[in-house]
C-alpha cells in the first residue's frame, strides 16, 4: 500500500472549492432556465462532492499539508543578530533612562 501526497496540498483545497463553486453556479443556472437535467447533474456532483471529498482528497491533503510543516526546518536567529538587538535596546533603554531622570 502507498501513501498518497500531494505536492501541493493547498491547490487540492483550492480546487475543491472552486468545483463546489461551479456546480452551484451550473445549478443555479439550471434553476434560472428551468432545465432539469443541468439542475439534476449538479445537485448529483454537490452530493458526491460534500459526500466523498474530504475522505478522498482534503483529508489526504492536510496530512501531506501537516506533514510537510512538521518536517520544515525552524530557523533560529544568527547570534550575531541577537547580539546586535540586545546592543540596540540596551543603548535606548539607556537612553531613555537618561531623558527621565
């Protein structure tokens, strides 16, 4: 048995709305002209579509999506840059201090 993945998860998402979109759209337009079998063929895809897309597809794409952040990489700051700040609030909390007192 192979994992299914996909390369990029967020385009299964997109695709999985935009395909609910049209057939609402091919539904209303059905509606609109009065012609049952438009109105029919989009109502049966809406019904598989809420039916077998988050098993078949999303599903698949937020663990592929979850996967792939879990194997990201978390970058730490260098510590010259952490050196640099710390000097940078350390000379206005100085300089601050002054202005007050």
């Amino acid at each position: 048995m192979s994992i299914r993945v996909f390369d990029t998860p967020s385009l299964a998402f997109r695709l999985g709305h935009n395909l609910l979109k049209c057939a609402e759209m091919k539904r209303g337009l059905g509606i609109r002209q009065q012609n049952s079998t438009t109105k029919a063929e989009a109502e049966t895809y809406i019904q598989l579509h809420s039916s077998e897309w988050t098993d078949k597809v999303s599903s698949i794409a937020m663990a592929t999506l979850k996967t792939n952040n879990f194997n990201k990489p978390e970058m730490l700051p260098i510590t010259a840059d952490l050196v640099l700040l710390k000097n940078v609030l350390m000379k206005t909390t100085d300089d601050l201090n002054n202005e007050i007192c």
